[in-house]
C-alpha cells in the first residue's frame, strides 16, 4: 500500500513536471511575430571596411583601395569625409589626401584599435542581422536586402544608408565609460551616450533600413501621424527582432518602458488635453517626440520618460494589427492613413 500511494505520488509529480515543461515551452513560443523563416533564410553580406581603410599607406593605396569597392569608398570619400573635414573635396587626389591625413591620425589609429579589439569577434551581431534581415526577407520578399559596411567615422555617424547599402559606424558603439565620448568639443549629452553600446547595434541597425525602405512623408507633419509612423516602424521592429527587448527596440533605459505603462493613460490625456494629437507646430509638440533624458512640455513631469508620444503611437499600432489580424506587416507598413489606424485601432489606455 505505502510502495503503491509512492508511486502514484511519483507519477503525479512527473505529470505536472511535464505538464509545466510545455506549459513553459508554449509560453515562449507565443510570440506571434517568431515565424518559421524556411525559404527565407539569408547570409547578409557584410564587409569589415575598417582594417582595409586603416592599412592604407600612400596615395596609390588610397586609389586602389578606391577602385577595389567604389560604392562604398565613394561614399567614404566623398561624403563621410567630407563630414570629418569639415569641406567639399573637388578632386579624387584631394579626398586621397585627405583621407590619408585621417587614418595616419594618432588619435585616429587609437580608435580604430579600440574598435579592432572591442569587436574582434563579431560573430554574434552578424548571427543576430543575418536572423533579422532574414525575417525582414520574409515580410518584404518584394524588398531589397542590404549589403552591409562597418566602418570608423569617427563618432559622426551610428548608421548611415546609401542606395541598397548599409553602413554601421562601430566607433559609436564603444559604451557608456569610453572617454573620448565625454570629449568637450563632441558635446555628446548624456542619455545618447548612454545608448553607444554594443547591443543597440542590431536594433539601430534595422530600425535605419526600415526607415529608408519606408520614408516618412514630411508633408504631413501632425503629431498623430509622426507617433504612428514611428509607432509603425516600432511595430516592424517587433515582427523582424522578436527576440529583442521593448527597451532596446525604443532605446529607453532602466525603467522608462515601466513609466510609458504605468502612465498610459496619463500621457493619452495629456495629448488630447493640451490638443497635441492633431498639431502641426513641431515647436509645440516636439518635446514628447524627439529624444531627450525625459519627455517635455506643459504638466510632465521631469520624471517622465522620453519620447512618450512615440511610445504611445507604437502601442496604438499593436492594438490596431490585434484588431486586424487578417493585415500583413505589408499592408501596414504602406498604409500611410493614419487617421483611419487610430480609429480602427479603437485605443483606449487603461
């Protein structure tokens, strides 16, 4: 009888064990945007640019380094560099010299080492662009797929797109306590410092080639319409990093996704109160759309977290795509009628 009453217990135990395992198993599979990427699987064709450029020793180096890859030494050349100098380079010889002048730097070649170390294996961010732009394949099977750059600017640019390229600046990824950031002269404030790491490179990434895939029309410049088109890209996001976290996708820190949720309906009634939601004076709304330590205007609190407005049109865009189930990240994405999102959406904070 007790050997009996042992076994049942033991088999009970095991039940629910198992029980629990796919309970646990079904939890982390219901995302719905992690979708079976068969046939749609890609390896991104990513160049490290940085060793190359850094190599260079002469003239004729610069122009054969030139002629090796002319899409992106072009854009180097004569569009970063002109960034760097300060001034227009009329001749092929003056964007050489000028260039040679940049990477002969001592300054210059200390980045590039810094950079060199820091990401010596970069086998997990190539991993995790090839898994997004895979996932971007499957969604937009009609879109092009980057070619992707690393490159070191110095400190101008995190991502930069021309044509069907993508260029990831390396040296703005370095983190928070790297020294050079806090340089007098870069005037770099503390909260975009604080996102200058490693793992905001994919997000940053995709949300860049998301954006130039689908330009935001500047002719309508409404506060509903700029929170909904970021809320849309914010969206896509979600469906081609399904992995990633709410605060890495928005760029929030420690607590400010928590604020946005805790707030929801506070912030929703500070839109309509102040009569923001259908303002064009970007001077009068522009504190709870740009970026900042913390959102801004008449009635927020300092405490607040920024960008809150933003935050606020991504969650009426996953409530509208909940109600519209039967709509592709496609159709959203080219849906540029913001007016009909927010009424279908039927959003209701709180």
């Amino acid at each position: 009888m007790h050997k009996k009453t042992h076994k049942t217990r033991l088999t009970v135990l095991i039940c629910c064990l198992l029980v629990a395992t796919i309970s646990l198993q079904s939890c982390k599979d219901s995302n719905r945007h992690v979708k079976d990427l068969s046939g749609h699987q890609i390896e991104l064709d990513i160049k490290r640019t940085e060793g190359s450029v850094f190599a260079l020793k002469n003239i004729p180096d610069v122009m054969e380094w030139a002629q090796h890859d002319t899409v992106f030494s072009l854009v180097y050349m004569n569009g970063i560099m002109q960034d760097i100098t300060g001034g227009y380079m009329r001749t092929k010889e003056q964007n050489a010299e000028a260039l040679l002048q940049f990477v002969q730097n001592g300054d210059m070649r200390h980045l590039y080492r810094t950079v060199d170390s820091t990401f010596h294996d970069f086998d997990d961010i190539e991993d995790r662009l090839n898994n997004a732009f895979s996932y971007f394949n499957y969604h937009f099977d009609d879109s092009n797929i980057p070619k992707i750059y690393t490159f070191v600017s110095p400190f101008y640019y995190n991502t930069v797109t021309f044509g069907n390229n993508l260029g990831i600046g390396l040296d703005m990824y370095l983190g928070p306590t790297f020294d050079p950031y806090y340089t007098p002269g870069l005037n770099f404030p503390q909260y975009k410092i604080n996102k200058f790491r490693k793992s905001s490179i994919v997000a940053d990434a995709v949300k860049s080639w998301l954006m130039s895939v689908f330009p935001k029309n500047d002719e309508d410049r409404r506060l509903i319409s700029e929170m909904l088109y970021e809320g849309k890209i914010l969206y896509a996001m979600d469906a081609l990093l399904p992995h990633e976290a709410d605060s890495i996708k928005i760029g929030y820190e420690k607590g400010q996704i928590e604020w946005c949720g805790e707030n929801e309906l506070q912030v929703w009634d500070h839109l309509i109160a102040e009569e923001l939601l259908y303002s064009r004076d970007q001077l009068k709304y522009r504190g709870v759309l740009g970026d900042g330590p913390f959102s801004k205007g008449v009635n927020v609190p300092q405490e607040s977290s920024p960008r809150m407005a933003v935050w606020t049109g991504w969650q009426i865009v996953r409530r509208y795509m909940e109600l519209h189930p039967e709509l592709t990240l496609r159709d959203l994405m080219r849906d540029t009628d913001y007016d009909k999102i927010l009424r279908k959406s039927a959003y209701k904070p709180g």
